[in-house]
C-alpha cells in the first residue's frame, strides 16, 4: 500500500474501538507519561462525534463514530454461536474493559458510511483555507536536515522523481511515517545503532542503539469456512464483528482477538496451495499482547530501497511459547465456534488451515514446541510466519 493521507485510519478497516484502560496504565507506568487512561481517554471524547449512549462519548468531535446495526445475517449467527460457546454478546466501547465478550464494531463513518479518516476528519476541513497548512503529496522523504544534532527540516523527493528539495523548520520537525518508515528516515539520517549505519555506508551522527529496535505487531492467523449460503455483499466492510477472549484465569483484559470477515482471506493461504473459495467467511486469532519483539534495518542507503523488516513473531526464546499457545487456543476456539448450532447453516467445509491439523501441543528433540497435522509435520511457528503473521506478509520484502 503507497502511502495515503491518513495513514491506515484511510486504508485499513474502519474499526473505532479503545484501548483498554489497563494497556494504557502498563505504558504510562512503564514510563509514558500522559499516556495513562485518566490522560488518554478525555482526548477519545474530544476527537470523536459517537452515536452511541454514554456520557463517556463526545458529540462534537471531527471524528464521527458509528454503531453497526447488523446487517449480515452470518455475522449475527456468529454472535449467536459465541453465546453458546460461553462468549457474551457484550457492549465495545462501554468505558469498561472486554475481558471476554463478542459485538458487532463501530466503525469511523459517518451518517452516510463514507470513511472518516484523519486526514478527512482533521486535513480537508483546512486545506486552502489555514495559511499555515501546506499538504504537498507524491513526494518521498530522502532524509533529515540536521544542524549538528538538531533536526531543522527535511529533504525530499519531488513527484517527478527527478529533482529534490529542501524544507525548514522555524520552531520543530515532527517525524511521523508510521512504525517501519519512521526508523529507516531516521537511521538514512544518520541516526541509530552505528555499526549497523556503517554496513550499509550510512555517515553516523547519532548513535542511538534504539532506532530500529523493538517493533511489536499483534501476529494474526486466520481459518477459514467454504459458506453454506451466499455470503452478504452489502455490509459496510469486510470485517464487520470482533471476538475478545481471556484464555487463562487471572487476566485484566483480553489475549486473544478475533476479527469476523465475510469474505475469503486467502491472500496467504491460496499461495501456499490451500483451497479457497468465493464464498467464505473467516476468524483470525489475534495474539493482542504479543511478547515478541522484532527489527527494522536499513537495506542499503538508497532511499529507494524497502527496509528489511522482521517481526521476530514466535522465534524469541523466552516469549514463543505464550503466543504459540495464544494462537492455537484461538484455532481451537474458533473451531468450537463454529461447531455450534447458530452457525450450522453457515459454517461449511474448513479450507484453511484444513480439518487435518489439528493443535496438539508435542516436544521434539531440541524442546520446542509443535503443532502437527497428520498429513504433515511442519513446526507451526514456521507455519504462522509463512502464512499467518500479518507482520512478516505485510512488511518483509523479498
């Protein structure tokens, strides 16, 4: 995906759901401060125009939130059979953390179900209207302009991709370009971890062993139904429901997610020769609290050139069990989902990963975990970085 204005709130599905307040405290206590939820959640208010009840929601923000009413038959079987696998049909966006529960979302839109992104909520209101709001689009940073160790603009490449250009800053440069470009701009800068700058030619001016490091993203599987019935082809979006579940005793919040999708999500699974349909519907487990923590490098000094990217999902020795154990708790509760009479109906032949593997947890010689099919016997972490980590499909380049 080329970047767009509004960044994913434009590309991704239009999902508005809260942080839970746990998360939120975990990072302010952790060191962020004005990240708390005493902080955070006022500003949730401020931004948004929710038609939702609740004092704990704004009526006048930019930012314009909608309830689903449930169109998809399928989906509303599927909450149905959430009910009767244990799992509550359960407000989102309450002000009260979902510890195990299943809704339909809101999503941002507004009253027409046009996507208000960022940028239509906050930039197109202004543009040609503030003198102080410039948007150039179709250009592509190169670098930082730094005056010693001060940021004080930036370099860029002019739509044409010929001719380059310079911008300052009179008071400060905000680097936002998402979490695999923000590092890279930076580390093309001159700044990150120098030896690594060095590799690939980059002159070091800051050595900052941290630029790169510890990028986190959620690890999604999916498992997937040929559909009995046609699926809807008039809801809002694909991924209209979402499933939250606690697999142990003792959690705050929730470790697993599931988004509801009414359309085959095969972009993985059809290359590595699974069967597919048309006509399917999908859970993907989420690992929400993933432990893992991957890396963004510099390639080359080519701006031009992808970052190498490794999300390290399932591999770091001390954390793979958790999300191994994450991840197959969700195939098999998805499974039990779908055994359910509301979606009897519904629910048809599994495509993905296929009714032949299954999630038995066994130790080979070197003490890792597997989960193993009886057809074949591939390691599962292999298995969900191939096809079901959303990170390492999305980001890695070849």
């Amino acid at each position: 995906m080329p970047p767009v204005l509004g960044g994913c709130s434009s590309h991704n599905s239009c999902i508005a759901f809260r942080a839970p307040a746990e998360d939120l405290d975990d990072w302010a206590a952790a060191g962020c401060t004005g990240w708390s939820a005493a902080d955070v959640f006022p500003l949730y208010r401020r931004l948004e125009n929710n038609d939702a009840p609740g004092d704990h929601h704004g009526r006048t923000g930019p930012v314009k939130l909608r309830t689903l009413k449930g169109a998809d038959p399928c989906g509303t079987a599927l909450l149905e059979a959430c009910a009767q696998a244990g799992i509550p049909t359960v407000g989102f966006n309450t002000g009260t953390t979902v510890g195990r529960g299943a809704n339909w979302f809101q999503i941002n839109s507004d009253e027409n179900y046009v996507r208000q992104s960022s940028s239509v909520a906050y930039l197109h209101p202004v543009m040609g209207k503030r003198r102080n709001v410039e948007v150039r689009t179709g250009v592509r940073a190169k670098k930082l302009v730094l005056d010693g160790r001060r940021c004080v603009g930036a370099e860029y490449l002019d739509p044409d991709l010929i001719h380059a250009r310079t911008v300052r800053a009179r008071r400060e440069v905000i680097v936002f370009c998402g979490a695999i470009d923000s590092p890279k701009l930076q580390m093309l800068s001159g700044i990150g971890p120098a030896e690594q700058l060095r590799e690939v030619g980059v002159e070091v001016v800051v050595d900052a062993a941290g630029v790169g490091e510890n990028l986190q993203d959620h690890p999604e599987g999916v498992i997937m139904w040929e559909a009995r019935q046609p699926m809807t082809t008039m809801s809002s979006q694909w991924c209209q429901a979402g499933i939250f579940y606690d697999t142990e005793p003792g959690l705050d919040q929730p470790d697993l997610m599931f988004h509801y999708a009414s359309v085959p999500f095969d972009m993985n699974t059809a290359r590595h020769g699974y069967p597919t349909s048309e006509n399917a519907l999908c859970l993907t487990p989420n690992v929400t609290r993933a432990k893992s923590r991957g890396t963004v490098r510099l390639r080359t000094r080519d701006y031009r050139d992808k970052p190498t990217v490794d999300p390290q999902s399932f591999t770091h020795e001390h954390t793979h069990e958790h999300e191994v154990r994450v991840m197959t708790y969700g195939l098999r509760l998805a499974r039990r989902i779908a055994a359910q009479p509301a979606l009897g109906g519904w629910a048809g032949a599994e495509l993905a990963p296929g009714p032949d593997v299954w999630t038995g947890v066994h130790h080979d010689d070197d003490d890792r975990r597997e989960v193993r099919g009886p057809a074949e016997g591939r390691r599962l972490r292999t298995r969900l970085r191939g096809r079901c980590s959303r990170a390492s499909c999305t980001y890695a380049s070849p």
